[in-house]
C-alpha cells in the first residue's frame, strides 16, 4: 500500500509491462521448444543441469529450451509482489492476469511433460 498525496494509505496496484512480458516470454519459449521437440529440429546438443541435487542432461534442444520457458513463465506468475499486476483490460481479466492466477499450475504440467520426455529420451 503506498501513500497519496495526502499522506493517506491508497489500495492501488500497479500495472508491470516487465512481468507481463516475462510471463508472455517464458510461454513463448516454451510453445517453441516443444515445437521443435516434436519435430526434431535443433540437432544434438548436450544440456546439462543441476538444481537442489537433481541432475538432468538432454542432448534435445527442444525438451531444454521447452523446461527453460515454462519455468520462466511459472516462476514470474507465482512470484508476483502483493500489489503489482500484470497488463490488461482492466475491466474484465485479461489472458496474463488469469495466467498469473493459473500459470503455475499450467507450468507445472508443462515441467512435467518435459521431465518425463527428458527421461523417455535418455533410453532410446
């Protein structure tokens, strides 16, 4: 909450074009890269991870670049401060802002898949 002109506490929030377009990043990124994952494009490239002890490595190019945009996307949805907003109508809910009620969940599925296409390519 910050202060008006007249000292008084306001309830305002603030419009963030940066988040809005993280958010609209992170699921670009993550539409591209399972494009190129279903359709094999990318060549072989070596990815490999480590987060909190858990290793991952993928030679798909894909299946990286898919898990980076969904986690971008997710992460930015969940983390938005109290009173920022991200951009869009203002009188009814725009995509972003119900991305950023929804996203985490729809990110987490998409980590999901990714993970388990990452496991499903480690074996063939």
């Amino acid at each position: 909450m910050g202060k008006g002109r007249t000292g008084k506490k306001t309830n305002r929030t603030r419009i963030s074009v940066t988040y809005t377009v993280l958010i609209i990043t992170g699921l670009l990124l993550a539409v591209a890269g399972a494009v190129v994952a279903i359709l094999g494009l990318g060549g072989v490239v070596e990815f490999k991870g480590e987060v909190a002890g858990a290793k991952a490595e993928t030679t798909s190019v894909g299946l990286a670049v898919m898990v980076v945009g969904a986690l971008l996307a997710g992460i930015v949805a969940v983390k938005l401060p109290a009173q920022v907003t991200v951009l869009g109508d203002g009188g009814r809910k725009g995509f972003t802002e119900w991305f950023a009620e929804f996203g985490g969940r729809i990110c987490a599925v998409l980590v999901a898949v990714g993970v388990v296409l990452l496991i499903i390519s480690l074996f063939t």
